[in-house]
C-alpha cells in the first residue's frame, strides 16, 4: 500500500477515495497526535476548519468536524475560505490544528484534506506518517463534557483575513495604495470568490471580477489559473491594467499582461525578488524555488545579484527551505507564492496585492516588469506505466541525460522527475529554442519508455 499522505495532503475522488469514513478517521487521528505536541493554547485543545466550495466539501467537513470533537477536541466551522486564510487563522485564533477541505486546482469531483499545525504550518512528513500510523488503532474516546463542541464561524473570521492582507501593502481608511489600478479577477468559482475581490477593491483597485459565482459544481471549470483564456480575453476587452486568476482554493495565481499574455509564477517571483532587494528587504538577497522553476528566472535572477536555492516539488518544501534558513520569498512557477512575512503558506490573493502595489510603485506596465524575466523554451512529456522507481538508477536512462545536457551546454537543462502519486515520469527539457527542448525531451522519453516498462 502506498503513502496515504501525497504533496499537499490526502487527495482523491470524493466518496470514493476520499469518503466520509476516511474523513472522520483522519480527524480523530489528527487530533490526537497535534494535539499531543506540546501544551494546547487553550483550557481545551481547539481547530478550525475551513473548505472550498465544491459540493463533497459539506459533507467531509462535517466529517472531519465529527472526527475532531470525537477526540475532545473543539471545532470553529470557518466555511468557505481560501487555505491560505485557514492557515493565517489558524494562528491568529490560537487554534492547535486547522484541516482544509479541497482539492486545490483538481476538477470538481475530486477532494482532498490538508492538515495545519500550531502556528498555521503544514505538516512534515514525520508528523504525516505519525497520522497515518494512528489511523485505524484503538484509542480511549473521552465522554461526557470531554466531547468537543462544534461551531460555526459568523464571518468575523473572513473580515479579519481581508484586513491582514489589506495591510500588508500599507492599507488604511486613508490610504488605498492600488486606486487608478483596474485589474481583472477570475475566481475560479472557487474559494476566493467573494475575499478576492473584496481585498483589492478595499485597497483602491478598479476590479472586473468574473467567474466568482459558485455553486459546488463549477469550481475550477475551464476557468482559473489553469485555463486562463477567460481572463485573456477580458483583461484585453476591459482595457485592464492587468488580471489574475486565482486556482480553486486561491493558494496559488497567475497574472495576464494588459495585451493578455501570461505572467507566471516564476516571472511574479523575479518582479517581487527584484523590489524586495532593491528596497534592503529581501534575507540573504536570496529567493526559494524549486527544480521545476525555468532557468530562465535563475538566469535573470543571478544577473540581478540575487541568488536562488531550489528545492523538491511542493510548497511546503520551498517553504521549510525557508524557515530554516530565515528567507523571506519563495515559491513555484505554478503560482505558489510564498511572502514569509505575511503568510506560512502559498497565498494568491496576497500575492496579487503585493504584485499591484509593486506595478503601481514602479509606474510600469505589469509587460515591461515581466520583461526581466525571459522565459527560456519548455517542454515536459509525461511517460506513463513505467516504473518510476527505476528512473534514477537505470544505466541507460543516466546515459541519456548527460548526452542530453552535454548537447543543451549553458543555455539549457534537463530534469527527470517521478510523480508522487501515478506510475509516470516527467521529463522536463529547457533549451534555446522550442524545437530543440521538444527534440531532446522527445528523445530522453523514448529511452525512459523503452527502458522503464511495465
């Protein structure tokens, strides 16, 4: 049996893999190992809870809630709220766990739960497994006025949200930073649907706001930071300054120039490493990606005088990097965007105000920001039922990798990496041209495929 805890939490179809069963379970065994670390804040141990808005997310939070009282533990029902705002609330109300709900920028019918720890982290992968072994034991069950108590949230905790991040950029009631801006918002019909725009319209931004209207069913279709075609469009037909889209739970955005060309995370992260440095407030004069960020922003970054550590795939990771060496900025071409002094995790709506507030001060078009950081050609191929354990080890898959990069030289990269959940391998070839990245990726999967077989 494989690991129950994937990148960012447990993920799968809803009432299938991820049922209410499982639900229940995870939060009586989460519960009881969060709450063993160390001393509750509280006279009782308390989490929050939060979810996105697709439909399986009613039941599994309460679900999870269940879970959570079962094991004496009591329960603050937050809603629908971005995780990032789980996480920050998760702080900010002293609680000794919170749990998400979604499924982040999968389709509808999947789900997924994400845990937090005290001070609104994400677990490591010891804690993870600590969970999972605790899973299906007998425990003693407290009884009585033991039993947790579940309530629901008014909104105050959404509120308390949107006045963090409006902050962050220096807004108050008589200084709206991002007044002459007009930015184009797609939602997703996700979890950012109503705090997205009600931050950057409270920092002074002109907002046209598509794609918030959700109804458990439409979350992440055709819409977000994975099919930008919308925002596109209406970034060009609103005359816009700019767009974002966020993902379904607004932990990651993308941003579209004013001629709709697309502004991704690693060219967000260069525009924020760049003024960070410039004004003393970047640690280290450092930035945290990871290896599938585009050599292309490690290029721009170095002739900026700003060095970059890379990590593994996955928030959490850019962000232990990060905490462990005291940086401030990080996160991954996909749009996780991590400002260590505001967030303990990937925030899209954060990240939005800040890449604003930073094309407002500059008085440059968002085009002529992104412009610093040329995106060198990319192609990825994805070769599926081989074995994926073997891609590091097999002589001839090696060999193909240095003939791939001995022919590439300076002005590219190859990275072979298996995915955590399917037997597949994704191979990623940057080069100088699209032809020759699509050539040597073609090349290096035909001996991956051919090699690596089931």
């Amino acid at each position: 049996m494989g690991r129950l805890f994937g990148t960012d939490g447990v993920r799968g179809l809803a009432n299938r893999d991820i049922t209410a069963e499982l639900a229940l379970s995870l939060g009586s065994a989460a519960a009881r190992v969060l709450t063993a670390q160390g001393e509750v804040l509280g006279p009782r141990p308390r989490a929050v809870v939060g979810r996105d808005p697709r439909a399986s997310g009613e039941l599994l939070t309460g679900a999870v809630a269940a879970g959570l009282a079962s094991a004496g533990v009591d329960v603050v029902d937050l809603g629908v709220l971005p995780t990032p705002a789980l996480a920050y609330l998760v702080s900010e109300m002293g609680a000794d766990l919170g749990v998400m709900i979604s499924a982040s920028h999968n389709a509808m019918p999947d789900n997924g739960i994400k845990f937090f720890q005290r001070g609104g982290l994400k677990l490591d992968d010891a804690v993870e497994d600590a969970v999972a072994a605790v899973l299906h034991e007998d425990w003693e069950r407290p009884v009585g006025a033991a039993v947790g108590r579940v309530r629901l949230d008014p909104g105050l905790a959404a509120a308390q949200y949107v006045k963090h991040l409006t902050e962050s950029i220096g807004t108050t009631l008589d200084h709206r930073p991002l007044e002459g801006l007009r930015i184009a918002l797609d939602c997703a019909n996700g979890a950012a649907s109503e705090v997205g725009p009600q931050a950057l319209r409270e920092a002074g931004a002109d907002v046209v706001v598509m794609n918030a209207s959700p109804d458990g069913r439409n979350i992440n279709e055709k819409c977000g930071s994975t099919h930008p075609e919308q925002l596109q469009a209406v970034v060009v037909a609103s005359e816009a300054d700019f767009g974002v889209a966020f993902d379904g739970d607004a932990d990651r955005c993308i941003a579209v120039d004013h001629d709709g060309r697309i502004v991704d995370g690693d060219q967000i992260l260069g525009i924020l490493a760049g003024a960070l440095k410039a004004e003393g407030r970047l640690p280290s004069d450092t930035l945290v990606v990871t290896v599938m960020s585009n050599l292309g922003l490690l290029l721009a970054m170095r002739e900026a005088g700003i060095s970059t550590v890379q990590t593994a795939v996955g928030d959490r990771y850019v962000l232990e990097e990060m905490r462990a060496r005291g940086y401030g900025l990080g996160g991954e071409q996909s749009g996780h965007i991590i400002l260590a002094d505001h967030a303990t995790t990937g925030d899209g709506v954060l990240a939005a105000l800040h890449l604003a507030a930073r094309v407002k001060a500059a008085g440059q078009r968002l085009a002529d920001l992104a412009a610093g950081i040329q995106r060198l050609p990319q192609t990825l191929v994805n070769v599926r039922g081989v074995d994926k354990a073997r891609a590091a080890t097999d002589d001839d898959v090696k060999a193909a990798v240095v003939a791939a990069e001995e022919r590439l030289g300076d002005t590219g990269r190859v990275l072979l990496r298996p995915s955590g959940t399917e037997p597949v391998v994704r191979v990623m070839v940057e080069a100088a041209s699209q032809e020759q990245a699509e050539t040597e990726a073609g090349l290096l999967a035909s001996v991956v495929r051919e090699r690596l077989a089931l």
